[in-house]
C-alpha cells in the first residue's frame, strides 16, 4: 500500500469526502491499529450507555507504551482475520457519533509539540493519501479549520492536548518505568472513570485530591470534567517532582 503524507497549512485547502457511495466503503475500518485516547473511550462509553467498565472490558486491550511507559487502550479487533473495528457494520460505523478523534480526524493528521519553558503548544497538520481512499476524488476544497469544525474536534484535540502535558510530565520526572500498582492507578483515572469518581468520592476513605473544589463539585455530575481531575490527580500525585516525599507516594486508593 503506498502512502503520501503532505505536510499542510491551516489555512491550505484539500479536496475530500467520504459516505456509503463510495466504492471503498469502510475498507479504512479494517487492518487497523486503532489507539484510543482517554477522551475517546469517555465519549464511547457514554454513547454506548455502559460504564467505564464494562465499555473497556467489552472492546478494549490494554498496553504499556514503549514510549511513554503508560497505559495505552486499542480497539479490540471484531475479526483477528481482517483487524476490523469492533463497531464497523455493513451500514457504516455504528458509533458514529462518538467516533474516536483519529477517526474525525482523517484524512489528515495532526501533531503537537509542547515548548517545554513556555508550555506554549505547536500544532502541525498533514494530508494522509493511501491509495485504497477514494474519498480524494470527491467533495468540496476545504480547510483544515473547515474540516476540524466539521469533524466536531475541538473538544477531542483540547483534552488530547492535556494528556501532552501529562506524558512531558511522565518524560521530564518520571523516565523510569511505573510500578504496576501506579500503572494501574493512570489507568483507572485516565480511562476507567466511573470506578475513579467512586474512588474520589467515597465517604469513608477518599482519594485525596489536590484540585479545586469547584472543579471537584463539577465532577461529581460531568464526565468531562471528572477526566481534567483524573488528569490533572495524575500529573500531581505521580509525575511531579518530588517535594520532600517519595515520588509517586499515594493518598488514597482507587
Ligand atoms: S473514502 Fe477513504 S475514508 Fe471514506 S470509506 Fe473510503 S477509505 Fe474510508
Ligand atoms: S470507530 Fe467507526 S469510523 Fe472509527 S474505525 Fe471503527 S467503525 Fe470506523
């Protein structure tokens, strides 16, 4: 399969458009490798009305990144004959909705680099052909801001780019692997949110966190905002630099 990958301004057009019509229909649903972020499976899970739970262990593996060293969450393959996605049907996507931000996203990619005195974050955009997308020879010239708003991204690249801060933070403070145990914690914060506001707001033995109440108030009914803390808990109870205690020393159990 030949790819070309074209680096792309903002404010550059591309011409593209993808529905049942076209004759490659869903082939891009298939031998995929499909990484879901933390917003991804919050969105997913919401659609689907399951918990956190039951959505990660009904379609979901789980994985250290050789990178990063955290938890990484894939799309479990529906077919391991042709790694087809767990939620693509003969009639499309049946989580369309809620469709994963790579999914919005292409046929373009975007990447972020994090200045790391400012904290001031670059975003670069490009174009991905693959020669089976036939979706090139249709559609209006469009943007990549006309395509982000039409994807409904906004929301999926501003929470996408908090977990940036949190991998600079796993990478500046933290470039030893995590112990299981801590592992297990960014994993239930970041992607098993349900079990984590119990665990933040158990009467008897609460999770200590150090976020604003108001925040903390927010969280108890948003799931959005109940992943800022889960991100932000991360980044202040395992990936800070250590301040006169063992780095990475727990508060609380989740
Ligand atoms: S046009 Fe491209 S994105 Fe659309 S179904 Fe075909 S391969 Fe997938
Ligand atoms: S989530 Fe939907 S759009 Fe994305 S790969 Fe699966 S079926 Fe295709």
């Amino acid at each position: 399969m030949h790819n070309l990958v074209t680096p792309l301004e903002k404010n550059q057009t591309f011409c593209f458009s993808c529905s049942p019509q076209v004759a490659c229909f869903n082939r891009c649903c298939r031998d995929l490798n499909q990484v879901l972020t933390p917003y991804d499976v919050l969105c997913l899970k919401q659609f689907l009305e399951i918990s956190s739970a039951d959505f990660l262990n009904s379609y979901t593996e789980k994985s250290t990144g050789p990178a990063t060293g955290l938890p990484v969450v894939s799309l479990r393959f529906k077919d391991a004959g042709d790694l087809a996605c767990p939620f693509v049907t003969d009639a499309g996507c049946r989580v369309y909705p809620a469709r994963p931000a790579s999914c919005r996203t292409y046929p373009l990619a975007r990447g972020v680099s994090r200045n790391r005195e400012t904290g001031m974050l670059t975003e670069q955009w490009a174009l991905i052909r693959e020669s089976h997308c036939l979706g090139f020879r249709r559609g209006e010239r469009q943007t990549v801001d006309q395509w982000v708003d039409a994807q409904q991204l906004a929301d999926h690249n501003r929470m996408n780019d908090m977990m940036l801060e949190l991998i600079s933070h796993k990478n500046r403070y933290r470039p030893d692997p995590l112990r299981p145990a801590e592992n297990q914690q960014v994993y239930t914060a970041l992607y098993n949110l349900d079990r984590f506001r119990d665990g933040i707001f158990k009467k008897d033995d609460p999770l200590a966190i150090t976020v604003d109440t108001r925040a903390l108030d927010r969280a108890r009914s948003s799931d959005l905002e109940l992943l800022q803390v889960g991100i932000k808990w991360v980044i202040n109870n395992l990936l800070e630099p250590p301040r006169g205690k063992p780095r990475g020393g727990f508060t609380g159990r989740i």
